[in-house]
C-alpha cells in the first residue's frame, strides 16, 4: 500500500493518489475511443496499473494507476487559490504511451493541484490534460498544509528609476536634447 506523507510540520509532502482514467467511445470519424482522466482516491496502490473498475456498452473506467501529488510550501499561492473555487480541482495529465500495440495508448503521467503547474504541461501539447474534482480528504490536507504554511507577501510596488540623460560625447548627439532648425 502506498504511504501518504500526512505530516504538515514539513516544508514538502507527498500524498499518493489513484488516477481513474475512463475509456469513452467517440463520435470522432478519426478515433474509436477517447481517454479521459475522471477522478481520484486518496492512497492508491502503485503496484495496481489498469484494472477494471466499471464497465457499460459504451464506456469503462480504469484505475489506471498511482501519482504522487507533492506539495510544496512556495505553492501555497496557487494551492490557496485553488482550494477558494467553489469546488476544488485536480489536474491530470495523461501521456502517451511509447508502444503504439499497448491495449492502453495512454498512461497517468503527472497530478497537481496547482492551476499554475497544469498550465505548464499543457504547453507541450502531447499530453491530455483535465481537471477532476478534487477528494475531500485531499482537500483537507491541503487546507491543514496552508493553513501552516501561507505567508502572505506584500505587494511592494517598483518605482521607476530616474531619468539620467547622457551627457553630450564627440560624434553622438543626446537622445532627449531639443534640437533648433537652421
């Protein structure tokens, strides 16, 4: 069983996470199926990969495996905000399988919580990436991991420097010095 790091005293913890990917048949002319991460369980098993867990005529869902969501205290920002939506989120990113023969094209290659982060691996492009909602015991770690970790920055607001004109040199006219027509 896959330990979930739940002590919040630390600057970084990891929380072990099942991925359920769903199998969907697809009115696409190009693609059969289409496959789509659709929610997670606090303490997946990392030694279970693609087992069935529901099956109707035109869809089945997968837990497809185990990530690990980290958690670090300079993220709190994005994990605060996050958690102040009215309902949390998850992102999952889905990778492409490297063997093309694979009954599963596909494969859980990342989880975040933080919006910042799911929008770093979308700029790839390869990679299928959704959000889920996010498990209330995920979410209370979250909230405790916060709570104990937020400092609030204050905005401190750049001040331009001053203007220094240069001084007039040999063969070089200055920028900003009015010019009189002959």
């Amino acid at each position: 069983m896959a330990k979930t790091t739940t002590s919040i005293d630390q600057s970084q913890i990891t929380i072990a996470l099942g991925i359920v990917v769903e199998k969907k048949k697809s009115n696409h002319p190009w693609a059969d199926w289409t496959w789509t991460p659709v929610s997670a369980f606090l303490n997946g098993d990392p030694q279970i990969q693609w087992v069935e867990l529901m099956r109707s005529e035109d869809r089945i869902q997968y837990h497809a495996g185990t990530l690990l969501l980290t958690l670090h205290r300079k993220d709190t920002e994005a994990l605060r905000a996050n958690l102040m939506l009215p309902s949390p989120e998850l992102y999952v990113a889905l990778q492409e399988h490297e063997d093309l023969s694979s009954e599963f094209p596909y494969f859980p290659h990342a989880v975040t919580a933080s919006a910042y982060d799911a929008q770093d691996m979308t700029d790839a492009g390869d990679d299928i990436v959704e959000k889920i909602a996010m498990p209330e015991p995920v979410a209370a770690l979250i909230q405790a991991f916060v709570e104990r970790h937020h400092v609030e920055e204050e905005f401190i607001k750049r001040k331009r420097d001053k203007l220094k004109l240069e001084e007039q040199k040999f063969g070089k006219e200055p920028i900003f010095a009015k010019q009189t027509r002959h």
